[in-house]
C-alpha cells in the first residue's frame, strides 16, 4: 500500500447537519445503554455516525504523482486516482458570489461577497478540479504557492482553449 497525504478535508454536510448527526450519535449511545432500545439506539448511533462523520477531501500521492478527490462514508473512502501529468497546471480563480434572503414580510437583502477557488486545470484548461476555496486573497496565494512547490505544478491564467 502505496503512504499519501489527505488534504483539504471538509465536512460533506452543511454544519446543521453535522449537529443533529451529533445528537444522533448521542441519543443512539443513550438509546442502547440507558434506555435497553436496542433496534433504536443502533439505527441512530449508524445515522449519526453517516452525518456526523461523512467528509470530502483530497488524497495526494507524490511518490506515484497522483491525487483523488474522495468522499468518505464510514472510513471508507470512494474516488479516482487520476494521475498529475493530465493536471499540470494550478489557477487561482476570482470569483463574485451573492446571497438573497427574504424575509417573512418578502423583504429582500442581498450579501455580496468574493472568494478564491484554487483549481488543478488539464492541459488545454478544458477540465478543472476544485482543489480549496478561501475569503481571503492573501490565504489564498500563500496556499497555491505551496501547493506549487509541494507538487512540481506551473500557475497559470485559467484561459480553456476548446479548439
């Protein structure tokens, strides 16, 4: 079994739903020692454990020069080797977001905010990979260095040539 490094671990659901998986895990726990429900207290404790624990990320192999996007259910994790000779390139995106939210009397208020998306990009940049996304301009340029640094990769300009 070949050693890599997981990176980027982010949660798979949204923060929500990590804390009923939380209380899941509790109640299930609760539900087998305190209250002798077995058939109860295993299903919550196996929902919980699937919320709370469930994760995305991002394997790297540099011995092998390769990486996996990879989403974890139960420690066991699914997803594609695919080799860093087809992803040569890392960019730093910019991209404009918003969010609208409407109140109970249909009142409108719209949040408008910036984040850096790093990506890994194919040859002709027709493929992109989102590798992490940041608020912060200057997080993200210190995380693309090191990342080009780490894996032998060139930044450059997201320009997709579909030719």
């Amino acid at each position: 079994m070949q050693k890599h490094k997981t990176r980027f671990v982010t949660p798979k659901f949204t923060i929500f739903i990590l804390i009923v998986g939380f209380v899941f895990f509790i109640l299930g726990i609760a539900f087998l020692f305190r209250f002798d429900s077995k058939i109860g207290g295993i299903i919550l404790v196996i929902l919980g454990i699937y919320l709370g624990f469930s994760h995305n990320g991002i394997d790297i192999d540099i011995t092998n020069n390769r990486f996996r996007k990879f989403t974890s259910h139960f420690g066991i994790k699914t997803g594609d080797w695919k080799n860093f000779k087809y992803y040569p390139y890392l960019s730093l995106l910019t991209i404009n977001q918003k969010q609208t939210t409407y109140s109970y009397t249909n009142a409108q208020n719209t949040t408008k905010f910036i984040v850096y998306r790093i990506y890994l990009l194919n040859k002709k940049h027709t493929e992109k990979i989102l590798i992490r996304e940041f608020r912060s301009k200057s997080k993200a340029d210190k995380e693309i260095a090191e990342l080009e640094n780490e894996l032998n990769l060139k930044i450059d300009v997201y320009s997709p040539d579909f030719s």
